[in-house]
C-alpha cells in the first residue's frame, strides 16, 4: 500500500526550505506483537517504494523477506518522480542524501517504529543505509549494504557530472518539455558504469558482420527510450547532486571515525566487476565497521550485480543471520 507523509517546513542541511515535504512510502505485512520484524529497505536511485516490483526474489511471497512474516517499509526518496517531494524547476533546493535520511527518520516516527530488524539497501540505497545507521535514536539489530560504499567517490561524482553535462546540452532541459533527448543520454552514460566491458560483450555482440545497426547500440537507445519513457530529467539532475553529497563522515571528523561509531552487526556485500563503486572501497568500509561481515560476490554485470545477483545475494544475507544467532525469525 502507498501512503504519503507530509513534514512541514522542512530545513534542508545546505540551506533553504519547503512548506511542506511529501515522503511516499510503501508497506506491506504487518507488525507483530514485540515490532521486531520491520525490515526497512531503501531504493536505489531512480527506483521507487515498491520494493515487491523491482527486487523480486529477495522480497515477495516465498522469499526470504516475506510479507506473511516480516513488516517491510521503504519511502521513496526526495526528489523522486514517484510520490515524494521533487523539482518542477531549477528553484528547488538542493538537498543531500543526509536530507533524505532525516526524512525518512521522521517517517519512521510517525509510524511509531523504535526498533527495526534491519536495514537494507544497494547502490544509492546503501548509502542511505549507512546514513541512517549513523542517525537513527531507535534500535536496529542489522544493517546490510550492497554495492555502496561510506562516500561518493571521485570517479561517482565525474559520472554524475558528465550526466548532467548530457542533460544540459538538451535545450529543452529546465523547461516543463519533456527534456527526452538529454535524459536518454545521461542514462547512457550510466548504463556503461552498471555494467562491465564483458556483460556487454557476452549480450550485445552481433551475430553477422554489418556496418550499422549494431546490437549494442540499439540496446543503449532502447534503454535510453524506456527511461526517458519513466523519469524525469530534472529530477534526474538534482538525485545526482544529491548523490555527490554522500558522506557519512562529513562534519563527523571523517568516514573512518564515523564508521567506528556504527556498531550495529553489519553485512557488507560487494561485486567484484563493480567499476562504479569497486568493492576495495566497500572492504574497507567493512574493516572500519566494528561487527561487519564482507562478502564480494562474483558477477558478469558489475554494479547492477545488486538486482541481478538475487539468489547468491539471498545466501549471503541467509547466512549472516544463521552466524549472527537470528535464523529463528527465518
């Protein structure tokens, strides 16, 4: 079920404010008695707050997040086309993932939750995953990151920034048109940093020699067209200069003090084809968890490994719980 939650005048941390924020967020289950079976997801980038739809096979009906057992929540994220609060223009706030995370806080208590079994999420997910493990007052028993890691990366940032070089060399972009043409290509650039050189060469490689048309490059226009189709390019530009702010130690004396700090029983899931966020990155924010299991999984599709990877993801994650002394809830 999809409700909203409005937060007047909301503050957000780089200055400026809105009279109302909307966060939209989805439930599914029920709580039980001792409210010890919530389990909070948070959504990669340009997902939204059905996490039944977009991660199948990790959350649904016989899987290992069932509805009949658990109580599952995840809130679409500011500045999304899907629900929450987002920019009609280029005079909305900026607002960082910090800001997301305080929102999402607030959620959770008008909810009335204090205690959550675990926190989840991959890619942007796991960086709110991080952030909230770090902010949150109430009690929270395990958080699992994958493909994320404490802080954006140079190499994240030069990403989103040649993204949102493509989608202001539309000359639609900032307008209320459609900005398709920039969008398509932002997401162009993306798609080559979610995947590998060997996943494009394994799918896409054409079966006759040929001098135009080539698979690969109508695979990127499909991809481009389908999204273009869903999301919005000013959205888009503004979820990239919020992911750019992902750093769990900024004004915290750095992310390896930060990380010290979160003592809460950590599993930390990499890719090893990730080039977006390489999983040396994720192994050090494990070493500097105090109670943290790392485990770096192997995959042909790099950073989308999150979403692909379900069954060796579910292993993973069903296998923490079994060392962590939680297997009875499962």
């Amino acid at each position: 079920m999809v409700e909203v939650f409005e937060i007047p005048n909301f503050e957000f941390e780089g200055g400026g404010k809105i009279d109302c924020l909307r966060v939209s967020y989805s439930t599914y289950g029920q709580i039980n008695i001792d409210r010890s079976n919530v389990i909070w997801v948070f959504h990669a980038l340009t997902a939204n707050s059905k996490v039944l739809e977009w991660w199948p096979g990790l959350f649904g009906d016989g899987c290992l997040y069932n509805p009949k057992d658990h109580f599952i929540i995840c809130a679409n994220i500011i500045g999304s086309p899907y629900g929450s609060s987002c920019p009609q223009d280029l005079d909305f706030p900026l607002f960082s993932v910090r800001d997301t995370v305080t929102a999402e806080i607030e959620l959770a208590a008008h909810l009335g939750i204090d205690h959550i079994h675990t926190l989840i999420g991959g890619s942007c997910g796991g960086s709110q995953v991080i952030e909230f493990a770090y902010s949150y007052p109430g009690k929270v028993q395990h958080m699992i990151t994958i493909a994320a890691g404490p802080k954006e990366s140079p190499w994240s940032i030069a990403i989103h920034e040649a993204q949102r070089m493509a989608l202001m060399a539309d000359p639609a972009f900032g307008t209320k048109s459609t900005n398709r043409l920039g969008l398509k290509a932002a997401r162009a650039i993306g798609m080559v940093t979610y995947r590998t050189a060997n996943s494009f060469i394994s799918t896409q490689k054409d079966s006759e020699e040929k001098l135009y048309d080539f698979k690969a490059a109508s695979y990127m226009q499909y991809q481009g067209d389908k999204f273009a189709d869903r999301f919005d390019a000013i959205s888009y530009y503004y979820l990239t200069k919020s992911l750019d702010t992902h750093d769990i130690g900024r004004g915290r004396g750095g992310y390896q003090k930060a990380l010290k700090k979160i003592e809460i029983s950590s599993l930390v899931i990499a890719i090893d084809s990730d080039i977006l966020i390489p999983a040396f990155f994720q192994q050090e924010m494990a070493d500097l968890l105090p109670n943290s299991t790392y485990k770096e999984i192997e995959s042909l599709y790099g950073h989308d490994g999150f979403l692909i990877e379900v069954e060796e993801i579910t292993t993973q994650i069903s296998e923490f719980y079994q060392t962590q002394n939680r297997l009875k809830e499962y």
